[in-house]
C-alpha cells in the first residue's frame, strides 16, 4: 500500500523544498511585474511576464537556486527595458533584497543579456549579437550558474516554437516574419551552436541535462527542412 499513488502523493507534499522563497523571489517578481507590465510577446498580444515566469520555472525545476531563478525573472530586463546592471541592483534592495544577492542576481542577468536596449537590434546587427552571446556563454566555466538560466530561456522560447511548427507553420515561413530579425538558416545555425555550448559546459549537472536534451530535440525538429547555410560566411 505504501506505494499506492495516494500514498505517494502524499510524501512528495511532505518534502522540503530544495530552498525557501523569500525577499529575493519577492524582489524579483515584483521588478519584473512593473517594468514588463506593457510588454507582449514577440508576435501576439500574450504578456510578457509568462515568459519570465516560465523561465524561471524550469530553472526551479532543474536544480536551479533562488538567485538563478530570481536572474530567470529578470533575464530580459536590461536588454528589453533600458534598465542598466547598477539600476537592478537598486530595484532589487530597495525591495529588500540583500545587496550581496542582487549584485549576484545582476552578473547572471549580465551574462545572460543579448546587447542593451539602445542597440539597433535589428537585422544589420542580429548576427554580431550573436556570435558575441555565443562567444560570452562560451567564455564561462562548466556549470556558471548563468548557464541554466540562458538554457531555461532558449528552451522555453524553442519549445514555443516547436508549438507553432507543430501546428503547420513552417520554420522558414516562421521566421520570414517581419517580428525576427534573421530567417530560418540562421536561426538553425545559432539554435545549433547553443546547443553546442550547453553540451559541453554543462555535460556533469545531471539536473540541467534534460533541459540539453529538450532544447536539442525542439531544435532538431523545429529546423528538420532547413538547409544548413546560415551564420558567418
């Protein structure tokens, strides 16, 4: 009887949580509730705070700690929202974060952000962007905890797209929107090399791995009929 799903279900509501939420998730949530407030999704009128949200759910649910999953909420925040590092750590302590914490918070959304809210952003610097997240993500030591954190962000922003392959839209009709800065061939290339990278750098957490695992299988579908010609010629 003792493994009956009752009985199970049971014990799991027992356990401790990996940490306790606090000030920080406090902080975090309620920056990115007010400086995301007005902002949707890429393509559609969804609010943007569900990716925040859905980020740093899969950072929780991958071994992640406060901190990361307080980073995950905030990910976007200087890029999007022309917020600067010494800014968030502000936000986050006149909210009641430890300083200590934000500034730990801030480096990870560094390291996470894809240039600055007063870059051009568009198609003339889309491939410089990249290669400079690539090369940065690539500069970090196995197991940085920013790396969960960016993997938590390509696989939920993938696995949103996957959504809309499997629903019939192709990866090159997709990305010939006028919403994204670069057509399918060099998303594949980029997605690919991402995949590269978290391989590698986080091949010994074994609570990241299925995020690896799902983000290369999104990919792979996603760009099944792309040919392979994107990126730096």
């Amino acid at each position: 009887m003792r493994n009956t799903p009752v009985t199970h279900l049971g014990q799991v509501a027992k356990s401790k949580p990996r940490y306790a939420s606090g000030v920080l998730t406090t902080a975090a949530l309620g920056v990115a509730v007010e400086k995301f407030a007005n902002i949707a999704r890429k393509g559609g009128d969804t609010p943007y705070l569900s990716h925040l949200l859905a980020v740093s759910a899969l950072v929780m649910e991958h071994g992640g700690s406060e901190e990361q999953a307080a980073a995950a909420l905030l990910h976007d925040i200087i890029e999007d929202c022309n917020v600067s590092a010494t800014e968030l750590v502000a936000l986050l302590v006149e909210r009641g974060a430890d300083q200590a914490a934000a500034e730990h918070v801030t480096t990870m959304v560094e390291a996470t952000t894809d240039g600055q809210a007063s870059d051009k952003r568009n198609k003339s610097d889309w491939l410089q962007r990249k290669l400079t997240y690539l090369d940065g993500l690539a500069a970090k030591p196995p197991n940085h905890p920013a790396l969960l954190v960016s993997l938590a962000d390509k696989v939920h922003n993938a696995e949103a797209t996957l959504a809309q392959v499997r629903g019939g839209l192709s990866a090159n009709d997709l990305y010939a929107g006028a919403e994204f800065n670069a057509k399918a061939a060099d998303q594949r290339w980029y997605y690919t090399n991402l995949v590269a990278v978290f391989s590698k750098h986080l091949s010994s957490d074994v609570n990241a791995q299925p995020l690896v695992r799902r983000l290369a299988t999104a990919v792979e579908e996603i760009f099944r009929d792309v040919a392979v010609t994107g990126g730096p010629q």
